[in-house]
C-alpha cells in the first residue's frame, strides 16, 4: 500500500467540504494511526461509543470526530 494515501484522502475530503461547516468523521478506537491522522489534522474528539450511526467496531467501541471551520 502506497503511504500517504490516507492523509492526502482526508486533505482531499476537506478541500470539498462546504464551507463555514463542521466536518464530521469516525473511526474504530483501536486504530491509533486513524485517531493520530485525525488529530493531527485538527479533528478533535466529540465522543465515544459502541456504536455510531449504525455501525459497530472491531475494539467494541468507535470515536466520533469533529473539525470545525477555521
């Protein structure tokens, strides 16, 4: 797998988000790499629970992610 590819997918993400928006993600609280990207990137964590709109994860729990509009 080619590296990078997830940060330049989120950058691409937030170039077309709408502007003046929140951008909301999740992922699965046991994938450090993915809360790290996030973090790293300004999202900022809004909460935790087994599950998120429907889905479930591998670790038993997801994290629900939020940027806000700069």
């Amino acid at each position: 797998m080619a590296r990078g590819v997830a940060r330049r997918l989120v950058r691409d993400r937030l170039a077309h988000a709408p502007a003046g928006e929140p951008v909301w993600s999740m992922c699965d609280a046991g994938n450090a790499a993915s809360l790290a990207l996030h973090a790293s990137t300004g999202f900022v964590e809004v909460l935790r629970a087994p599950r998120l709109l429907g889905e479930t994860f591998v670790s038993g729990e997801g994290v629900l992610l939020r940027l806000d509009p700069a």
